[in-house]
C-alpha cells in the first residue's frame, strides 16, 4: 500500500478527507452542522494528522515511515467507508434535509416530562455519586462501578428535554442537569479532560435538536473554531500547568495555544495516538498476529467476576487487556517503542488489528447506523432518537480516538439505559403526559 505514497502525501489525502465534511458545511448552503461527521472528521485530523502533517520527525524517531504512511491511509479509508455508508443510508431514503418544525405539544403527548426529569436525576446522582467515589482511584475500584459515570450523557439529555418541554421543573431539572454535568467541568479544570469538554459540548445540540433548528453559521463557525483551539491544548495544558507555567487551566490553555500557533516545532512523546496506531499496524504486519475478532471474546471475559475467576486475566487473547498481553505489550515488545500506560491507539488501527483488510466494511456499518439514527432524530423528530444521536457523537468519539472497547462499554451504558428511559417515560396511547384520556377529534 506504502509503495505509490509517501508519509507527506497520506498526510494530505486525510486532511482533504477528515475536513470534507466541515468544509461542506461551511461552503455550501442547507449542510446541517449537526451531522456527526463534521465534528468527527475535525476529531480525527486533529488526532491522527495534523502534528504528522507539519511535524513528522518525532514520529519517524519511532516507527519506520512505511508503518505511519499505511496507519494514515487505513484512517483515511476507513473515513471514506464510513461517509459511503451514511450516504447509502441517504440514497435509499430520500428525504429533505432538516424536517418541518414540529411544535413542542407533540412531544408531550408522547413522552412524560415528570417522568423523564425523574429518570434524569435517577442516572444524573448515580453517575456523581460514581464519580465521586471512583475518581482518581483505578487501582482499587471495579469497572463495573467506574463505568457507571457514562449514564451522565442519557440523563442530561433527558433533563434537558424535559425542561424545554415544562418549564415549571426547571428546579428538579437544573438540580439533575448539574449532577449529571459535574464530571465534565471538574474533568476540564483539574485534568484537562478532553472526552468530557467534548461531551459538554455536544449536549448543546439538545436544544436546537428538539426545537428543529440550527445556530447561525457565522458563530457557530466561529464557536467552533474556539473548541477546536480549547480540545487541541488540553492535553499539553496539563504539562504546562504541572511545570508551573500557568496558575489555572484557563490561563494554561492559552499559553499552549500561543505555543501552536507561535512556538514552532516540538518533541511529542510516543504516547500521541498516531505513534501508538502506527505501532499496532507495525506489529500484525511483520508478526501476522491478527486477533481475527477477539474483541468480542475478550468482552465477554470481561464480565466474568474476578471473584470466580481470579485467574481470568489469562483468557483473553493476545491483544486483550491481560496481564502479560494487550496492545501496549505488543507494541513494546516488536515494535521497540515504550508506549505508556493510559495511551491509546485509535479505533481505526484496533478495527485492522480485529479484522484486517476487511476494515472498510465495519467503517460502512458504522456509517450507515450512524444516518439510522441520525435519521430519525433530524427527520423523523424522535425524542428518544435525539438522545441517541448525541451519544452517538460520543460513542464515535471514543471510538476513533480510543478503540473498539472503550467504544462497547460507553455504548452499553448509554444507549442500553436511554431505550429504559424513554420506554418507561413513554405515554400510553390515548393518553396525555399529565394523565388524562385525550378526546378523539
């Protein structure tokens, strides 16, 4: 695949395809912002392209070019297929671009605000409480519990919906709204946590979503391009900041941001996500040690009580998290490159890793589910399907900027609990959100 291309060239060809959807948006009228894959695509070239782009030397320091040249490509064409099953979804159900407005009474005669506050509070207090109890304690803490935090996202979403629908429980409301939040901001100021500034900022769709309308392009252009510069220095900020170099995370943000755009060229560490993606390419191309779809065995093993099985950590396959295995182990061991705790490879080389040159079709799936839903949240005014469109956008977050796993787990605690939600919050037919048969005609 490296023998037509060089590093500089693939640098390019997934810059044009990662921005394509943004550019879109910005140069032609009627695009919607909201399409998951203007935020993803600008994800994506800023993880895995834009310090390999301009400043490729470190990496090479690393890993011979040929292994980040095919990493860059797989990501490339790994977009590529995931924007052709979207727009599948699209050729086979044409419809205009964003619905007619429907008003806010339709809703309510589907879905119980009381209710839906109720759920909200319910998941938002588990997820602080979780969070309070777990945070900065990984060593000693189960997973089951630590993952619990995902059910913030569907219970903001709720507690938002509801509010917009009945304003009278904006207390209750603002009660969960900050329960279920408190993770992201304490993230931003004391960790410089980017998944949780990214998902703040995506339950500003909620809104616009259920009101059936969109921000002005011009701010939201504008707006966006502040967020980009924010999630881009979150991690050197907590450099900065740990040096002395800043006294908060705000002011560190903004040196960092100086230091892109005024410092030149820097050392990156082999932590980056594309040094660590490339290394996973490296090793199943010159061992051949694919894990032929383990994840899902490896998920499995997962739920299987440590209690019962103390020795569990020996199932899981060669790439799986056990004790001797896992993809930091691999990269060390053939690659050579001492990849840190706590970095990760990219959905994008994990999904090669799994499956091979097969990796198009599952980047197709992801597309077309994703205009599934997206689908019947824009166009078909789903309530329930506007929850699922926003944490889509974070499940394909930590999919394409993590891996597979992380991936699965956020999906199971947020999709799984949202579908309980919105069940439960449903109205029955025939009757009003406040209890009372509605008359025919």
């Amino acid at each position: 695949m490296t023998d037509f291309i060089n590093l500089h060239q693939a640098c390019i060809f997934l810059a044009v395809v990662a921005l394509f959807p943004l550019a879109n948006y910005i140069l032609r009228r009627g695009q919607d912002p909201f399409s998951p894959f203007v935020f993803i695509g600008g994800v994506v070239f800023a993880v895995s392209d834009r310090k390999l782009l301009t400043d490729p030397a470190p990496a090479l320091n690393y890993l011979p070019e040929w292994a980040l040249t095919e990493y860059v490509l797989i990501t490339g064409f790994s977009l590529l297929a995931a924007y052709a099953g979207w727009h599948y979804w699209k050729r086979r159900h044409p419809i205009p671009a964003i619905a007619p407005h429907r008003p806010l009474d339709h809703y309510k005669t589907q879905y119980d605000p009381n209710r839906m506050v109720v759920a909200g509070i319910i998941y938002g207090l588990v997820a602080l409480v979780v969070f309070l109890e777990t945070n900065n304690r990984f060593a000693v803490t189960s997973g089951y519990l630590r993952d619990l935090t995902f059910l913030s996202d569907p219970g903001a979403v709720l507690l938002i919906q509801a509010l917009i629908l009945d304003p009278g429980l904006f207390w209750p409301a603002l009660f969960g709204i900050a329960a279920a939040t408190f993770r992201f901001f304490w993230g931003f100021f004391s960790y410089g946590s980017r998944g949780g500034t990214f998902e703040a900022v995506v339950l500003a769709m909620v809104p616009f979503l259920l009101r059936g309308r969109r921000p002005p392009k011009i701010p939201l252009v504008v707006v966006g391009c502040v967020l980009a510069v924010v999630l881009g220095t979150l991690a050197k900020s907590r450099s900065i900041l740990g040096n002395g170099e800043a006294p908060n995370r705000v002011a560190a943000i903004w040196v960092a941001a100086r230091e892109m755009f005024h410092g030149g060229t820097r050392r990156y560490s082999p932590a980056v996500e594309f040094v660590v993606g490339a290394g996973e390419v490296y090793v199943v191309e010159t061992k051949g040690n694919w894990d032929d779809g383990g994840i899902i065995w490896n998920t499995a093993v997962v739920f299987l009580p440590h209690e019962w099985f103390p020795n569990k950590a020996d199932y899981y396959t060669e790439w799986g998290e056990g004790k001797y295995n896992g993809y930091l182990q691999q990269i060390r061991r053939v690659a050579g490159v001492d990849v840190p705790l706590g970095c990760a490879p990219t959905g994008f080389a994990n999904v090669f890793v799994e499956i091979g040159w097969l990796f198009p079709v599952f980047w197709f799936l992801v597309g077309y589910a994703t205009h599934f839903i997206y689908g019947l949240a824009v166009y078909g005014k789903r309530l329930d399907h506007q929850c699922y469109l926003v944490v889509t956008m974070v499940g394909l977050l930590y999919l394409v900027t993590q891996d597979l796993n992380a991936f699965i787990f956020n999906a199971l605690l947020t999709f799984v609990p949202a579908a309980v939600a919105y069940n439960w919050c449903r109205v029955p037919a025939g009757r009003s959100a406040g209890g009372n048969p509605r008359r025919a005609g």
